[in-house]
DNA sequence: GTCTAAACGAGACGGTACGTCTAGTCTTAAA
DNA sequence: TTTAAGACTAGACGTACCGTCTCGTTTAGAC
C-alpha cells in the first residue's frame, strides 16, 4: 500500500545531500568501518540525523552513493590495443596503483564488509561497481575471442572472474603483496588457458 | 613490557571455553554477525561477560577460534587419484556443498566481514583457515607438475588462488550460483592454462 | 567554560522526568538505598538510562529531586498558638509518625547515606530540605523570645539545632525508640535552657 | 544448625588481619567510602580476597573493626575538675580538633554512610563508639548532679544527646563551620536547661 | 509576493550493547 | 586448614549510537 511517506525528492537539499557524502567518505578513510556512524555522518555535514534516514536506509547505502558518485568515473570500457595481454596487464596496473589510495580503499572495503551481511547492498554494490567492472574485462576477452587471438570455445565471463577475484582476494586479506608483478603473472595465467587450441 | 595482566592460562575453563565457542557458532548461523554480540554469546553460555573479554579481544576473535576448532577438521591434503582435472573437481564440489550448510557458512561469512576490519582477525584467518586451504591446492597442482600433468614453468600457488578466489567471490557476493558446473568449468580454465606446452 | 553539552530543559519530557521520580522513590522504599541502581529506575519508568544521566550526576541527586518534589509539601512555618513548648511538641510528634512510613524515611535515609561522600549533594539536601526545617524552628522560637516566652539572649538557631539532632540522630542509629515520649522530653530539656532569666 | 563453616581463629593469621585494617583505613582516607572496594583492600594489604569474606561481612565491618581498633583508644571517662561546663568545653573542643584530621574523620564518615543501610553494623558502631561515648558524657552530668551543679531531674542521657547530636549534625553535613565558639554555645545552651531550679 | 507544506538543523527520547569494574564464590598450590 | 592468588558467574556502571519522534526554522512551489 502506501510506503510509508516517500519523501518529495524534487525539494531534496543537494547541499545536504553532497554534504552527507562527503562526511561519509571522509570519516570512512580516517578510521574505518566499524566506526563509522551515522551520528558522526551527520555532525561532520552539518545535517540532522533524520536527513540522513530519510534519503537512505542504512549506513552502507550512504557509503554506497557517496562511493560510486564520486569514484566510480563512469565510464567502464577497457583500452583494446589489439594486444590482449598488454592490455589486462595495464588496466591492471593501474588498479593496483588506485587500490593504494586510502581515499579510494576505505569505501571500498567498507563495502565489502557492509555487503556480507545486508543482501540488499550486496546487490546495490554488485551491480553497481562489481558487475561492470567485470562486464568491461569480460567484454575486451571477447573482443579478443572474435579476432582468434583467445580460444572462443572458453567462458570470457569466467575468464574475467579468474582475474579479478584473485586480485580481490590478496586486496582483502592484506597477507600478500598486491604488486604489478602478481597481476603480471595472474594476466599470463590466466591468458595461457585461453590460448586457442591447435 | 607487561601486558596487562595476562590471565593464568593454566587455570582457565575449559567448560566456559567450549559453551562460549558453541553458543558464538550457535547465535551467528541463527541472526547473522552485525546481530551477534558478546552480551548474547555470554548469556547463551551461561558465563559472565569478563571471561569472554579475558581471553578473546573481540567477538571476531571467539568466532575464529570457535570455528577454527570446530569446523576445520586439521587435516588439508587433497585426493590423488593421478587425474588432477578430476580430483579437483571432486573437492570443490564437496566445498560448493559444504558451503549450503548455514552453520557453516555463517560463520565463514562472519569472519569474512570482521577481517575487513581487524588487520589482526585478518592474519589469524588466513593463517588457519584460508592458507592451509591455498597450500593444499598449491601442494596437488605441484604433485601434477612433477610427474608431467601440468606445466612445471607455472606458478603452482597463483593456481591455486585463481580456483579459490572467484568461488570465494561468488559466494561473498550472492549474485550468482555457486554450483558444481561453476566449478568444474574453473577449474578446466585454469587447468587449460596450465596444460603442458609442447 | 562551556559545561559540556548543556541538554536543552524546554524540550525536556515532564512525563519521563514524573515517571523518573516516582520509580526511584519506590524503588528505595522498596530495597533501600544500596539496592538502587540506575538501570532499575530507568526500567521501571520505562525510559533509556540516558535520560537520567541527561538531566541528574547521580542517583542521589535523582532521588533528593524525587523526594523535594514529592514529599516536602513547600510551607515550612510552625502553628504559633502562643505555647512554645505544646507547638515544638505537637510538631515533633507529628514528624515522628512522619517517619514511620517507609515511603517517606526510605529516601529520606538515602539521601543522608549520599550526602556522606558526595558534597555537592550534601549542600543541596541541606539548603532544600534541613535547612528549611531549622530555619522555621529558629523562626518559630525567635517569635517566643519576642514576645518574652524564652530568654533573648539565646541562639535561635542553636536550639532549634538542639531539638532536631538528636531527633535525626535516634531516627538514624534505629538503637533507641524514637516515640513521643523522647521528643517531649528533648523539648521540655531546650525549652528549660530557653528560659527567660530573672 | 551449623552456621556454614565457622573457620578456625585460632589458626588466623595476625599479620594479615593487621594488613587488612590499616590497608582500609589509608584507603577509606585517601578515597572515600563509595570508591573503597573488597578487592582495593585486598590488593594493598597484600591479602587474598577470601581472606576478607572469611572474617568479616562487608567492607563495613572491616571498617569498623579497623576504626575502633586503632582509633578508639578504650578510655572513655570525662575529666572532672568540679566546673561542668569547663569540662564538657575542653572535651568538645579536643573533639573538634580530633575530627580535622582526614584519618580520622575520613572511616568515621565512612560508618556513617555504611550504618544508614546496614541494621547491624549500625548497632555495631552503636555499642562500640557512639555508645560508649554517649555513655561518658552522660556520667560526668551524672556527676554533677549528684554534687548539685546540676538539676537532678533532668535526664543525663538525654542532655548528652543533646551536645553529641548537633555536633554530629553539623559535621555530618559540612555546611556551617565545627568550631570551638559553635561547641561552647552548645554547652551553654545544654547546661542552661540542666541549671538547679530554685 | 504571499502562503503553506515539505524538508531541514537540532537534539531528546526509549533502547541495546559496549567494555570496565566490583561483588561474592570457588578452585588451586604453597606453607 | 589457612592462606595468596585469581578465575569464575553475575550484574551495574557510565558511554556511544541506534532509529524514531518532536521541535522551531528555512525554503521553494502553488497560489
């Protein structure tokens, strides 16, 4: 029936909104998940508590605006040189260097932490970061699969996995280097098995 | 130098150590991690809440030990029928099935989030759980090398982690199946790039 | 300089602060003062333990607000029928049944056990309900020595201090009855040094 | 019936019950009751925990014993020089003087605050310090009015009340000043009332 | 250019859980 | 058997936030 009172977002406060996010990224950066709250987001914007609650249903959704608004550029499409290992290898790079930037892996990692347990963002999160990350890279294996330079007989979706969970994996679990060298190594693996077969 | 005041671990319950652990694996597979707290875990066991903050630092930390203890039966070898394909197909099936168990899996996720945040937590679960897993695989795929089942030239443990990592990915994220035909189909990828080159 | 955060009285809850009040003061009858704790008020007002430490330092502090409200009806001067020593007596006997019922000695026990370590709570016990109480004595006798029914040169004060100690005293130590029959005789005692000298 | 385990003591250990007692004097002196604990005590005397709960009921009771052991000298007699009012000044005065001192004021304060909840350490500082004292002072008026300073008909008992009560008063509640001058105008008020009637 | 309904800042409210502290009981080893 | 030591269950402490609910105060669209 009714939801509710679903606010009028044409009167919505995008000073607030702006605000909120802002503060949220900051706070998230500075000490972490955990103690992120959403108190402090609003004492950090200048915003009442109720702002915040009537915009957005959970912390993790706030983080979740703020993250992909401001980080995500928006434009997903990998570089296609022709040469596909080249090609990973570069784009990989370059999120390993991004991946070093607090400002960039506070949020995400919060993220990460806020999905596992609300499903609800898990699919928020999914489709708006994870899933068209992993579309881009799927997408430049096909293109490869269509000039012969990779096996078309093999899964290009899988094949995007099998590089980026990995990646991930190290990213999250802090245990082990995440250099230029392990996605070197991680594009060859994996390219090896998309040889085409004689 | 002195810590506090380390507790004599000599004297400690192991009666109160035992409720503690299963009431923590008990409480998160009911209502999930972000609902489990110490409170609750103390209450369930029939303890005081100071023997909970005596032995643990957090309710990450019981939840290790419970699960370490409880769910990880020690031993980490893989099968070795001489078919690798087949024997690991064999054991990520049995995971894929062993991860349908919500007392499993709920504290599997669990710890999953309370790593993201607790650089700590983080080492102890990749150093009893996640890395033994990693080795075995590691250990197998080597095992194949060495008598000419797969590529020498390849890095045995990258392997390893891209046969984990996207099934730890699609299981983290909820977004897609986590199936036997997911991972046989990784596994024939990653196997693929490690086929002996003429 | 700035007190914390003053929390702002005129959106303060009179329904909250009524129920406050009248928890604690049964609270203390019921169990007496060392039984009295915060969390049991709070529950039995059915009100977030904050709002009492918003508004009150301490459980002492709760229960002379309470108890000032409740029980002090406000006037505080004697009947003057002209006989001193039948006013001092008819009043005192009236204090004593006073102080039979627990609803009204429970706090008022209470709040002398505070007022022992906890100064600031000693002077506002004092200044709201002891120091009221002598003042109108002191008045009640200044007005005999007016009118030449005691000796002028008497301290007022002193007296009335000498009537009310040992009242307070018995009622306190609980060693020795505390029965109209003694509080006669304190006053037939004072009164005797009150004479008027030829 | 067998009341629990009555320990043995004759076995009692002198030393710790010494320990015991100064360690909860200095503290209560330092501290105040409210922030004097079991284990405070224990910690400094340098005492197991059960080595307190097995002798006495309460930090009260130690209190107590620690009070009257050390600070009540056992004496209680009242000089007489023959000139009451003298007597009763010099030793209200010596009161006065004794009651600046932080150790002893300090577990006097603290049996007071202890007494007002607990019936039996009341009675027990009753019989061993305020009694006896009381009794004392009503001796010497006894005294004198046996030797005709004094009007036989009053009520010794009573009278001494009437001196000891508001000094307590006023020191119990630190709000008007314990001097010489305020004792010696209680004896003149008190002895006014006790004057041999023609 | 008002008028008026909303969104807003602020923050009090009923609650839950935190991590700490102490009570009083129980267990162990030493003397 | 008493003692020092200290782990145990129990539960209150005072604090931090939660998410809801008023309060006036802007403020922006409809009159």
């Amino acid at each position: 029936m009714a939801d509710k009172h679903a606010p009028d977002a044409t009167r919505r406060s995008q000073r607030s909104r702006l605000a909120i996010c802002e503060a949220a990224l900051s706070l998230v950066a500075e000490s972490g998940y955990d103690r992120l709250t959403v108190e402090g987001i609003a004492a950090r914007a200048g915003v009442g508590k109720q702002t915040i609650y009537r915009w957005w249903p959970s912390k993790g959704a706030v983080l979740l605006d703020a993250f992909t608004e401001t980080m995500v550029a928006g434009e997903w499409a990998l570089p296609d040189t022709g040469d596909l290992a080249a090609d990973l290898k570069t784009v990989l790079r370059a999120t390993v260097d991004e991946f070093a930037d607090p400002g960039f892996h506070a949020p995400y990692r919060a993220l990460y932490v806020a999905m596992a347990d609300d499903a609800e963002l898990a699919a928020g999160f999914t489709a708006k970061v994870l899933e068209p990350g992993a579309r881009a890279y799927a997408e430049r294996i096909r293109a490869a699969q269509a000039c012969g330079q990779a096996d078309p007989g093999c899964d290009a979706r899988l094949a995007a996995e099998a590089l980026l969970a990995p990646f991930a994996q190290r990213w999250l679990m802090r245990n082990q280097p995440l250099s230029h060298a392990f996605t070197d190594s991680l594009v060859d693996l994996v390219l090896a098995g998309l040889r085409p077969r004689g």
